[in-house]
C-alpha cells in the first residue's frame, strides 16, 4: 500500500541550492515518487537540477509554466524534454497554438532521450487564485484536450469538474496542504485524501515537508495517514 501511495507524491524542491535540494531529495526518496524542479532550482542550477534528481531515481517534473509564442515555447519544450524531464508545465492561457507547439516539441525531445512516458501537463488557473477563477477550469481542460496534452494543473476543488472532461488526464494538483498545517499563499488547499477522492493522480507536496522540523518524519507521517486512509485510485 505504502508504494501505492507514493506514486501519487510530488516533492516540491523549491530551494536555491542544488546541493541542498539533492540532500532532502535523497532522504524522502523512500516518499515520493516525483520531483518538481520549479522556478528557483531551475534558475539557480539549470539543467544539472534535472540531472541530478533524474540520478536519485525519480521522475522529474518540470514545473515552468512556459507561457510564449508557439515558436519559442516549442524550442525550449524540446530542450526540456531532451534532458530527460518526464512532465512539463505548459499555461493554457497562451491558447491551443502554444499548448500544441509545446506537447509536441516536448514528446520529440523526450523521446531523444528514450523516454516514451513523457507528458505535458496543462495549467489550467493557478492555485493561488480565488475560487472565482475555477470557472475557467472546464474551457481549458478542453483546450489540453485539442492539443493532445497528457495531463492538467488543476486544484483539488476542480478535480472531480476536471475529471469529467478529460477522464484519461493526469491531473496534478499543487496546494496540498496536511490538516493542521499553514496554508501559505494557497488560495484553494486542499489535504492530500481530499485531493486523492476528488480525482487527482499526483499530489504536488512542499513546505508541509521541505519546512517541517524533521522532513523525513513529517513525510513518513503523510505516507502512513494516506496509506490508512484507503486505496488510492
């Protein structure tokens, strides 16, 4: 059951030190099954903050949210892919031509790098909007649909709308917040059960880990409380 859990667990390395994210990275690997290089990792160590979680053994998700005219989002879609990232951010807000331009660019360069489960995952609005931007959520679903897209970033509280659209979508959900723990700058969070029974395959997991005094205790404690709490889908 445990194993069965973490399939579903993305771990947030939301950090500006390369070192300091493979270290953490290395003692929850028994938790999580991802690894999300966001913005800040992928600014301070590039390329190499693939490489490196790549080599722990996890599959790498590229959390960059490209968002630019066709010709631009594929190009780096394609050096993406190549480096070996299984899933990669695309904003649906830049419409059907940039999500198309980025799927394709991504699945060409992941599969020079052999890798043939490689999925884009559309954004659809972010998490730390209010929950009048759900609305939007079902238009862009489809737009990931049209575009051939893998999977969508959705929250947990749009899942299940989600879901009923694109029922062969990987949906993500960030803003997975344990009970009891900050919400942050999370508009619409959501504990990790919640987001497991509305629909979501892969739980994007962050501070409530990376932040907690012992990580490796407060990510045992996750797996142990999902894993009692039924089966996952």
């Amino acid at each position: 059951m445990t194993a069965d859990v973490t399939r579903h667990l993305a771990l947030a390395l939301d950090l500006d030190d390369l070192e300091a994210a493979r270290r953490l990275a290395r003692d929850l690997r028994p938790h999580f099954a991802v690894a999300k290089v966001g913005l800040e990792l992928f600014s301070s160590a590039g390329p190499d903050a693939i490489g490196a979680l790549a080599e722990l053994g996890y599959d790498v998700f590229a959390d960059l949210k490209l968002h630019d005219i066709p010709t631009t989002v594929a190009k780096a879609a394609t050096v993406l892919g190549s480096w070996g990232a299984r899933y990669l951010t695309v904003h649906t807000a830049g419409g059907l031509d940039v999500l198309r331009a980025g799927n394709e660019a991504f699945l060409t360069g992941a599969a020079e790098a052999g890798r043939d489960d490689a999925a884009v995952l559309a954004v659809t609005v972010l998490t730390s909007d209010g929950p009048e931007a759900a609305a939007a959520v079902p238009e862009r679903v489809r737009l990931a649909l049209d575009a051939g897209c893998g999977g969508i970033v959705c929250a947990a509280a749009e899942a299940a709308a989600a879901r009923a659209v694109g029922p062969d979508l990987t949906i993500l959900t960030p803003g997975i917040r344990p009970a009891g723990t900050p919400a942050h700058d999370q508009a619409r969070p959501a504990t990790p059960r919640a987001a497991l029974d509305a629909g979501a395959d892969l739980l994007v997991i962050g501070r409530a880990v990376t932040a907690a005094p012992d990580p490796v205790a407060a990510a045992a404690a996750l797996v142990a409380d999902l894993a009692g709490g039924g089966t996952a889908r």
